[in-house]
C-alpha cells in the first residue's frame, strides 16, 4: 500500500451521508493537452461536468508516450514531446507522466508500461500529500488494465468506462483480450457509454450486476443554435444545402463514404469536413478524383470552443463510422439545431431515436447515406425540435449516476468489503443504474 489510500466518510447515525468531496484519481492515455487539446476530449467533458456538481475533485493522471529521439514512430508521438509534465486545465491539474511506448509492437507490453508510470506519479503524489477515495479510468485497454493494477497496488476501488474500440476490436487479439477479461473481472465496477457496449462487456465476462450504462452528454450551454444563422453561414462563405462531417481522418470516420455519397446528390449540395488525420491527402485526392474539389472543403482541426458556430451553419451532420461506442458529434450537433444522418452501428440507434434529431442510414454506404440525407435535406425537422430533443441528453443524469457509483463503492472499500475476484462495490450488492435511453 503506498498512502494513497483514506477511509470514506461513514453514514451519520440519523442516515445522512457526510458530504466531504470525494477525491478521484482519473487515469486515462485519452485526454486533451496542450499539444493535442481535442484528443480525448469526451473525457475530459465528463470529468468537468461531475466536477461541477461539487461533491468530486479530480486530479488527472495522462500519461503520453515516450521513446528514444530519432526512433521512427506516429506524428503525433512526436507532437506530444513538448506536453507539459503538469498543465491545469479548467481548474483540474493535469500531469502526463511519460511511459515507453514502442511502434507498431507494444500493444501487449503496453499495460505494465502504463502501470509502471503510473505508480511512479502515484507515489509522488503521496509524497506531496495528496490522498484518493477512488481511481476513474478511460478505456478498458490498455489503460483500464493499468488502472486496475494500480487500485490493486494503492488499495483504491477502480470504476473503469468502456468507450469503444476497447471493448468490440482489441479483444479480437489474443493477449489484450486475456488482459481485457481479467481487469473487468477485477475491477470494482465498469462503466458503458451505451447499451451495446454494455452488452459488449457482459460477453467478455462482465458480471451484469457491475455494469453500469451511463451514455455521454453534451454541454448545452456550449453547443447551442447560433444567435444568428445567416451570419454563421455567411462566415463559412456557405450559400446553398451544406452537410458536414467531423472526426479525426482516419478510416473507421467514414469519411469516404460521406465524400462519396456526395457525388449522389444534387450539385448545389457541399460538404464540410473537420477533423485532421493521416488521411486527409488520400480524401482530397478522392473528392478531386470524383470531380468534387470544389464541393468539399476541409476545415481542418477546429478547436472543440469554436464547433458549435460550424454546427449551427450545417444544414445536417453526416456521421458515417463503422464503429463508435457514443458518438459525441451526434448530440452536439443535434444541440445547436443541426439534424443527423447516423450509420446503422450499434450505439447510434441509441442516439437516433427520434425524427426530430434525424435519420439512421439503412446501411452504411454511399448509396443509403446519400439517400437518407436527400430525404433529410427534402424535410429537415424544425431546428428548434431538434434543439429541444437533444436538450433531454443533458449531463444531469450521467453526472448523478457517476456520482451514486463512486459513492457506493467508496463505502463498501472503505467498510472492508471483499474485493471482487473481485470488487467491493458487487461484494456490497451496489444498486445498478438502468441503461439509460435518450
């Protein structure tokens, strides 16, 4: 045990919780900094919104990758060498210990390289008298498997939150799906941003009893309709029916299948993308192949303050994945007026369940997403309906759920509960929140 541990406070004898703020350890690869501020950005969006509830703290464990200078490796390895070892962002301190990551074959070593970094932050913090009711991971792998490591060395509770890819592609290969079924094994409780990942983790192994479905939310302060449409539209030079897709350039973004499904519909249509990635040379290339060049343009890496303006302007976002655990741009976009054209993968359905926020795709190529996006175009909803549906995916309830969750597996830590195979909060019987549905 290395100090990090503090006993959770006990119910009083008339039944009222003491109410001093629990102290959350987050540890997640995936959050924003200062060299990449929208990477993980989804995480960081939770954090502050239970943070705002004013009964957590948080103090953020990133870890970025480290290698020896002059060693091939992704562009955006390198960008991260000049991320702070400590930056504060919205009020939260944020330090990102540095751990080995080796290209193209570390995916296996890659847990004990996290756990390993992160105990040495861990213990620093110790030593400079910081203290934790609980750790908060991101990413059942590798991060969560650190994580889960950690909590076991720390003697804290782990809550781990499934988010995709972790969950439906990386247990297709043999060692991360061992390490994968043994840290939801032994964590004390996981988390799913959607009912299919839910289910997802139940396959894996997952005990239903400690799994949670808590979806993401948007900030609705934030993404909202612009004041002045016209004026966002006539920044942007947009005169005619504009549909937009945003996420980073890679494959599983579809974006293809959007630049294609362009080439299907009336002229006057244009699309935006934003986003960056290693494919953005190869989408150029596509739209200038297809005659499109002067129908697409790429707006590159919009920071996450500005997208609302760019939402407002769009006439539909198009989101044409083919894996997601929770779209994030779905809500945001449906947040400032702008409807939706949604790939049928599981998750979305969870998203798009309304005409009011838009279509679902009957399948996910240029030729149904075309075709739902003429329908969409042909009778968009009201903007104010779709504002209004997505103001009932607010964080409210994703924040209250968190916080019934750290609470409950805080006690039955700090109660002395048998860990599960195991974890206290399934040791106490922890009440499980519904999956929640939009």
């Amino acid at each position: 045990m290395d100090g990090l541990a503090a006993a959770q406070p006990q119910d009083s004898e008339d039944g009222a919780a003491a109410r001093r703020k629990l102290r959350l350890l987050t540890f997640s690869t995936l959050y924003p900094n200062a060299a990449l501020p929208n990477h993980g950005v989804f995480v960081e969006n939770r954090l502050r919104q239970l943070v705002a509830t004013g009964a957590v703290t948080s103090t953020v464990l990133a870890p970025v990758p480290w290698y020896p200078a002059g060693v091939p490796g992704p562009q955006a390895w390198r960008r991260l060498a000049t991320v702070p070892a400590l930056e504060q962002r919205h009020g939260l301190a944020v330090h990102h210990p540095r751990y080995l990551a080796i290209p193209r074959i570390g995916m296996p070593a890659a847990p004990a390289l996290l756990f390993a970094a992160g105990l040495l932050a861990a213990r620093r913090l110790a030593a400079a008298g910081h203290r934790f009711d609980a750790i908060d991971a991101h990413y059942v792998y590798p991060d969560g498997v650190a994580a889960v490591q950690l909590g076991r060395r720390l003697g804290l509770p782990v809550v781990v939150t499934a988010r995709g890819s972790d969950v439906t592609q990386l247990p297709d290969y043999a060692l991360p799906r061992r390490m994968i079924r043994w840290a939801i094994r032994h964590a004390d409780a996981l988390i799913a941003v959607s009912a299919a990942l839910g289910a997802r983790l139940v396959d894996l192994g997952a005990d239903p009893a400690r799994v949670t479905v808590l979806r993401n939310g948007v900030d609705l302060a934030q993404f909202r309709p612009p004041a002045d449409r016209a004026a966002a539209r006539a920044r942007l030079g947009l005169d005619g029916p504009t549909l937009l897709s945003v996420g980073h350039l890679i494959e599983r973004k579809g974006h293809d299948r959007v630049i294609a499904a362009l080439k299907l519909l009336p002229a006057a249509v244009c699309l935006l993308v934003v986003g960056e990635g290693p494919l953005r040379g190869a989408l150029e290339a596509q739209a200038a192949a297809l005659g499109l060049a002067a129908r697409v343009r790429f707006l590159g890496g919009v920071p996450h303050a500005e997208l609302a303006a760019v939402y407002g302007a769009a006439d539909a976002l198009v989101l044409a994945s083919s894996r997601e655990g929770w779209a994030n741009v779905l809500l945001e976009a449906m947040a400032c007026g702008t409807p939706v054209v949604a790939s049928p993968i599981p998750g979305n359905d969870e998203v798009v369940r309304d005409r009011a926020a838009g279509l679902m795709a009957t399948a996910n190529t240029p030729q149904a997403i075309a075709a739902a996006a003429l329908r969409l175009l042909a009778a968009p909803p009201a903007r104010a309906t779709t504002r209004a549906y997505a103001e009932q995916l607010g964080w409210m309830p994703t924040s209250t759920g968190q916080l019934r969750l750290f609470e409950h597996i805080c006690r039955a830590n700090a109660a002395g509960s048998a860990r599960p195979g195991g974890g206290a909060a399934a040791a106490a019987g922890a009440p499980q929140a519904a999956p929640m549905r939009v």
